[in-house]
C-alpha cells in the first residue's frame, strides 16, 4: 500500500509528534505548569499581563509599509472582556492593511524572564469623538499634533479570539529562587505558567 502526503498531513505529523516527543524541560517540571484559560479568566490574565506593560508589536495580515505589517502600538485600554483599544492615524499603512483583511496578531513582553502574552483577533476601525476623548492622553500630541480633535486620529478596537501566555505563578523573585535552586541541585524547579487564552 502506498501513503501520498500533501503538506497539511504533514504539519499535522509534525505537530502530534511535537506534543508527543518534545518539550522535555516542561516534562521534567515536577510542579504543574500549563493551565489553559477560558473567556472571563482569559480576559483577567489579559489585564494582568498588559498592565505591566501596555507596548506590543501589533502585526496586521496585509503588509503595505517597509514594516512587513509589524509595527510597535500601546494599549490606550483593556476592558472587562479583554477588548483592546488602540488611537491610530487615519492615513497610516496599519489602518490601511485594516480595511483589506481585519486580522491582527499582538506580541507583548511585560518583563525580561515572564509576563509573555501572544494574541489573535479582530480589528475594526471608528473615528467615534468619545471614545477618542476617553482614550486621549497630553503625549499623543506628539503624534497627533492639533489635539484630541486632530481629525487625523482613528480608534482601533480589537477583540481577542485567541492566542497564547507564558508567565510565573508567585512573581519574579520567586521565580528566581526557583530557578537557582534548580542550578543548585541539578533539577528543574522554576514557577512558570503557561497555557491558552481563549474566548
């Protein structure tokens, strides 16, 4: 019997042998380490992560600028739900690769060893005046040089589908005392956390 592979098959056998055979610094982890987070609980984590830094590198699905549609993007605000709020210039490469094709991934770092966080979502663009004086703050005058009625400036909302977080379960400094035990003793003992976010 003969076995044709097409390209999809075989990411698939790579993805089940990766789950399978790989990953040995989580299999020698004697502590729990993933744990997957639905809706509400995906968007508390959300909060936490971004509210220790609100930078990302926001990457849109159509590339139009030198950027390759990445770009770095603050978070004006998190809501409840994990909806993110971005203001953006209505002429910018971003908005523009917005209207071809809404999808967005968003990378953030909160700190140098934890805090990771990996998003998809949706984008979609309004240029509604309260919620751009809710979002506004004094610096985005160096962007936005006529004020918070710039005519220039645009609100972006995005809301997570999915994505993906790395983080530690008792802060750094925990963490770190983990870790250097681990070196100490030759073991793997370290705090992290790591799982879904899914809505």
């Amino acid at each position: 019997m003969v076995w044709f592979f097409n390209p999809l098959t075989d990411r698939l056998i790579h993805k089940i042998k990766n789950i399978l055979i790989m990953d040995s610094i989580n299999k020698n982890q004697p502590e729990e380490n993933h744990k997957d987070l639905r809706a509400g609980k995906a968007a508390e984590k959300i909060k936490e992560l971004i509210g220790k830094n609100k930078s990302c590198f926001f990457r849109t699905q159509q590339a139009t600028g030198e950027s390759e549609g990445v770009r770095p993007m603050s978070v004006q605000k998190i809501d409840e739900d994990g909806v993110l709020w971005f203001l953006s210039p209505t002429d910018s490469h971003k908005n523009s690769e917005l209207t071809m094709d809404p999808e967005v991934h968003l990378y953030f770092q909160g700190s140098t060893h934890s805090d990771f966080l990996y998003l998809n979502g949706r984008a979609s663009i309004s240029t509604d005046k309260t919620i751009i004086k809710e979002l506004w703050e004094p610096t985005l005058k160096t962007w936005f040089t006529e004020g918070e009625n710039d005519p220039r400036i645009s609100v972006i909302k995005v809301t997570p589908d999915n994505g993906y977080y790395w983080d530690t379960k008792h802060g750094n400094a925990v963490a770190a005392v983990k870790v250097l035990f681990g070196a100490m003793v030759g073991k793997t003992f370290d705090d992290s956390i790591e799982g879904s976010v899914s809505f």
